[in-house]
C-alpha cells in the first residue's frame, strides 16, 4: 500500500505553510480547532527511532518553531502535541493551539464532536498568512 504523505495525497498542498528542512508544516483542512497545524516528515518513516539522532533532534526544534508561532498567532491556552500514526503510518505532528472558549478543553481534539470547519479560500490565506507572519524562516 503507497503512503498517502509520500504519494503527495495528504496534506492538502494549498495549506501549505512552510518548508523547515525535515518537515514540512500544513494547516489542517478542519479548522474548527484554529491553528491546527500538522508537520510532514519529508520522508518516509513511521517510528522516532527509524530516525537518526540527529533528525530526532531536527524534528522537535521544528515541532517548537511551529508551536511557538501558533501561540503568537492565536493566544492559547495550551498547545497539544499528537504524534499517533495508527491511520497514516508516516510521522507527523499535529500541534493543536487550544483556545479561551474551547467547547472541551479537557478532551483530546479526536473526541470532541463536531462538524468540520473547512475555510473559505480567503479565510484559508489569511490563516495561513498570519502564522506565517510569526515564523523565524
């Protein structure tokens, strides 16, 4: 079976961010959680130790880079950092800002229901703008 990431089939590339060196940073298509944001490994891997120390080390500093731009971007409360691949075995990080007025604050993103926030093409660049904005690259 061809990886999804791998094969250029997720992310969306028009949520694209940016490009960190071994990630690249999307944001995610259901916004209802704003800000969410995922990191790519730009390549293959499905656990922390295929990695070499080196990328283990690469890959959090980008993982914080991202975060602390999202918490200039949004004023969270809590960011939440997921790395599961029980559904896309390739590494990737989703770094979620949680938010004053967040409808679960207590819960993981994966249990609160809700209907997807999908953004307009404006809303989308505007987003993807403003984190941007707060990036060191």
């Amino acid at each position: 079976m061809t990886c999804k990431a791998c094969a250029g089939e997720w992310p969306s590339t028009d949520h694209w961010i940016a490009d960190f060196g071994i990630t690249k940073a999307y944001l995610f298509d259901d916004q209802f959680f704003p800000g969410w944001t995922v990191l790519v490994l730009n390549r293959h891997a499905t656990e922390l130790f295929d990695l070499t120390k080196d990328e283990r080390s690469r890959l959090i500093e980008e993982v914080s880079e991202v975060a602390l731009a999202l918490t200039m971007a949004f004023e969270p409360v809590k960011i939440n950092y997921e790395l599961l691949g029980n559904q896309l075995p390739h590494i990737h990080w989703h770094v979620i800002p949680r938010l004053t007025g967040d409808p679960a604050p207590r819960e993981a993103v994966w249990t609160v229901r809700h209907e997807p926030k999908r953004l307009t093409a404006n809303d989308l660049q505007e987003r993807l703008s403003r984190i941007r904005s707060h990036l060191k690259i």
